[in-house]
C-alpha cells in the first residue's frame, strides 16, 4: 500500500487514523503540527512541524515517499502575525491570509490546493477508517420520542444553515428552541455554554430534553471537515442534560462505535442517524 503523509492537528481522529493504517499494515508517516498533536503521535514515524512551515512538511513527505495527504484533527485559526513560516510558507503566507478572510471554507480550499500543487491525492478520514461513519437508525439501545426526533431535526436544519455561511457544523435545539449555535469555539465550548444556561431552558438528568445536531457545512470539502462525534461528545451532551445527539446518515464520523454505544446507553442518550 502507498504511505500516507497524516497531517495531525488535534484530539482522536488523527490516532484513531494512524491505528488503523497501522492495523492494516499500510506505512503512515506524521506530521505533527506543534501545540495540537496528541503526546500518543510521536510514536510514529514523522516530524514535528509549526503551521507555516510549509517547506518542512512538503520535503518530508517527499522523502518519506508519501503519495498521498489525509488532513484530521483540530486546528484553531491561528493569529497569523504571530507565525514563523519558512521560506516556502513565507512564499505562500500572503494567498493563505486572503483566504482566511473570506472564511474556513476558502482556507481549507487554499490549504489543499497547495498539496494538490505538489502532486498529493487528498484522502478523507472517513475513507480510511473505513465505514465508521454514523449509520441510519439508533446507534446503541436508547431511541428518541418524536419529540426529541423534532429536535434533533431541527437542529440538524439549523446545522446545515449555518453551515451554509460557513459558520459552524453544529447546533442545539430543546422543545423548539434554538439554544445554541457552534461557531469557532467548537463543539466542547458550546455543550458547555449550554450546561450553563437557566434550568427551564434546557434538560436535566432526571428529565433529559433537547438535543445535538452536527452536519457538515454544504460548501465544505467532506475529505478535510467532516464532523466528528465521540465517547466526550456523549459524556458532554449528557452534563448538559440534552436527550440525545445525532447527525446526517454517513456524514459524520464515529470516533470509537463501541466506546459511544456504551456511554450512551449508560445515560440514556440516543445517538441517531438521519437520512436525507
């Protein structure tokens, strides 16, 4: 099999990418970007490289013989003043900056086109790990009312809008009511703002109401951005005292099935796939 050059920013996603080529027995070598990367990556062959250092990175996966990229894991935007690129990322940094004003979408468009450049296929997380994507139905034992199925729907609605101006992939809806909306901050950030808000907006554990929906932004490329849920997308869900999360039918990535059936079913949480 070909050697696949991981672009490794932060959380499970990029591991749970290197575990599985590993498993498989096909060569991976790791780029690490520094201040994101899990402590766990550096067990694999691979460099440690700041966000601009574009040069570094292209001339390691070419001499690792890397065919092709895969991009995982979390990167918040960076305070571009404060880089330190190399030559090549000095070259490249004005065309990355514009891209960024014009928001995620076109710095992601912009970051990939210069992989592309270079003769690199793009590959998806999803394609890798192999159909661990969230499938239609119940994900575990627990099964929304057509109430709380009226919220995840919503949500997934307001997802999908949100996404459509590249603000975010996720949203939280109690009884109707739009709590809120993910923009940078990310999922964690915003379940927590939710667990904070008065308790006659939102569930309880005695009375779990509301829920989580993520979707992909319409305009994004799925092989760089695809929404991730995990076991601490459950865990955080419940703190919060949502009913359940869900998201669109093979457009949103299971990071450990098993581990996320079983916090699930533990708190009475539902995880749904829906299908559009």
């Amino acid at each position: 099999m070909s050697r696949l050059g991981l672009i490794a920013g932060g959380g499970a996603l990029p591991v749970s990418v290197a575990a599985r080529c590993e498993a498989e027995g096909r060569p991976v070598f790791l780029v690490r970007l520094a201040g994101f990367a899990d402590p766990h990556l550096s067990r694999y062959p691979g460099i440690d490289a700041g966000l601009a250092e574009i040069g570094k990175v292209l001339t390691a996966l070419k001499k690792a013989g890397c065919t092709s990229v895969c991009f995982a894991g979390v990167v918040n935007r960076p305070d571009f003043r404060t880089l330190k690129p190399d030559l090549k990322g000095a070259s490249l940094l004005p065309g990355i900056v514009a891209a960024a004003t014009r928001g995620d979408d076109a710095l992601l468009r912009k970051i990939l086109s210069i992989f592309e450049a270079e003769g690199y296929a793009i590959e998806g997380a999803d394609d890798i790990l192999g159909g661990e994507t969230l499938p239609e139905g119940a994900l575990g034992a627990v099964h929304p009312t057509p109430e709380q199925l009226s919220d995840l729907r919503k949500a997934l609605d307001i997802a999908e809008k949100a996404g459509e101006l590249d603000i975010g992939q996720g949203a939280v809806v109690c009884d109707g009511l739009v709590l809120a909306v993910e923009a940078q901050e990310g999922t964690d950030a915003m379940l927590v703002r939710v667990a904070g808000l008065p308790a006659d907006l939102r569930g309880s554990a005695a009375d779990r109401k509301g829920a989580l929906g993520k979707a992909p932004k319409p305009i994004q490329d799925l092989r760089v951005d695809m929404p991730v849920m995990g076991v601490r997308t459950v865990e955080m869900a419940a703190a919060a005292g949502l009913s359940g999360v869900g998201g669109l039918v093979g457009k949103l990535i299971v990071i450990d099935r098993d581990g996320v059936i079983e916090a699930a079913d533990r708190l009475s949480l539902f995880v749904w796939g829906e299908a559009r």
